[in-house]
C-alpha cells in the first residue's frame, strides 16, 4: 500500500530537499513523483519479501558472471531524469552509465534512469499505480521493464517505443539484448 501526499500547494521540495528528507527519516522509505507528489510506500510481507530477494539474487548472479553492471536493492532511489525519485524492487545498470556519474552522484540519489527495473506487485499494491511507475520509467530511458504481477497471475513487459505486452505466469522471461543471457522462471 502507499499513501501519497500532495505537497504543491504548499511547497516544492528539490531533489536535496528530497534526499535530506530521506536522510532525516531513514525508517520512512518514500518516493517522489514526477508531478512533486510525496508516496509513502508500506512495508512488504514476508512472501512479497522473499519473492523481491529471489529476484535480486537471480539478477545478482547473472551480473556476476557477466560484469556487464550493477544491480540494485529496493532501498536505492534514482533521481529521473523527468524530476520523479523513484525506487524499483529490483534494478540494474549497465557498467557504462554508471562509471559516467561522479562519486557524489553515486553516493547519493543517482540521476540516471535504471537500464533494468522488476516490480513486484504485493497484495496491497493497486495495479494502476505500479502501471504508471512503469511507464515513468520507459519516458526516461527504460530499456526493459517487468511488472510481476502475482495476484493476476501475469507478468507486463516493458520496452521503449513497443506496446505493452501481458504474458501469463509461469514463464520464463529473458533478458533480452538488455541482460544478454539471464533467463528466469516465474512461478
């Protein structure tokens, strides 16, 4: 679930307004929308969790034996490109983009669009939300996206310039020329 609180009105937070924000409130994990919204995203069960760890682990170990990038937990938020702070469940890098940013940029919210994002849809997700995330991504540069959607039993594949396309679980999903080589089974 996520709460999302409409700060226009009132203020305008910046993306240092925002990371200090985060900092302040560490136990809060927020986002920002492009249009200035503050989501408070809840805390995930124990199945989505261990589901978003599996993930993780599988995209792990395929950039491993790769070295093609760096993959990302749920605790990173890039700052897009759009003006959205955004945290996918799962994320990846190519090795290029990020050897482009400085180390501040690194440290903090990077200012790049991930090349790879998995979101996981939990019980207390709406899908619509998740849906427009996806979308946010793919306007900023998004090479490949799945939304995994296990209530629905379907899984919504994301690539720039081509329609949705909506499989139905389980399937085995490949990396495309994005993540050349990773193939995963989803249950």
């Amino acid at each position: 679930m996520r709460t999302v609180l409409d700060l226009k009105p009132l203020i305008t937070l910046t993306k240092e307004d925002f990371y200090q924000l985060c900092q302040v409130n560490p136990e809060v994990s927020l986002e920002l929308s492009r249009n200035g919204e503050l989501i408070i995203m809840s805390p995930v069960g124990g199945e989505s969790g261990n589901q978003e760890a599996n993930l993780i682990a599988d995209v792990i170990i395929w950039n491993r034996k790769t070295q093609l990038g760096f993959v990302f937990s749920s605790s990173t938020i890039f700052n897009l490109p759009n003006g959205g702070s955004r945290s996918p469940d799962v994320s990846w890098v190519r090795r290029e983009k990020w050897e482009s940013l400085t180390p501040n940029e690194r440290k903090k919210f990077p200012p790049i669009c991930p090349d790879f994002v998995i979101e996981l849809r939990s019980p207390s997700d709406r899908l619509k939300p998740l849906q427009e995330k996806m979308k946010e991504y793919l306007d900023c540069g998004l090479r490949l996206g799945w939304l995994i959607n296990p209530q629905d039993s379907t899984v919504e594949v994301y690539r720039p310039q081509k329609s949705v396309e909506i499989l139905t679980l389980p399937i085995s999903l490949s990396g495309e020329d994005v993540l050349p080589g990773l193939n995963l089974l989803i249950e």
